[in-house]
C-alpha cells in the first residue's frame, strides 16, 4: 500500500534535519538526500513498529500556511 506523506527539511547548522509533518517524527542528515532517505527510514520504522492512527495514515487532507504573529517583547 502507498502512503504519501509531508516532509519539511531545514538546515541546522552542518546538518539537513528531516520531519514528517503527519506522523510527528524526525530524522537527519548530512545532505537533503540523505536527510530524505533518513527520513523514509524512520517511517517505515515507525509504521512497523507502532499502529498509527488510522486518521494520520489514510487522511489526504492538508493546509500549509504561514500567519504573521505579533509578540509584545520586554526590553
């Protein structure tokens, strides 16, 4: 069965770190494919290891937004 899920990847200082949005986990690397790969590898783990909720495996919705949050900051 093919699941797809979303992957964000940022660079932290030397490494490429890899989450998966839907299922909460994360992995890295030394370069995005690696990081991607990582990140493939700890899914598969994960499924295997663990039942996931069934909302996270079969939902195909998804909003990705950015909002401009104003914090009052005490100098």
């Amino acid at each position: 069965m093919l699941f797809k899920y979303s992957i964000l990847i940022e660079k932290e200082e030397t490494w490429y770190v890899s989450h998966c949005v839907e299922l909460g986990i994360a992995s890295q690397g030394k370069t995005i494919e690696e990081a991607k790969e990582n990140i493939r590898e700890a899914i598969e783990l994960y499924i295997e290891s663990f039942t996931p909720r069934e909302d996270l495996l079969y939902s195909n919705e998804k909003i990705f937004m950015t909002m401009d949050i104003e914090v009052p900051v005490n100098v």
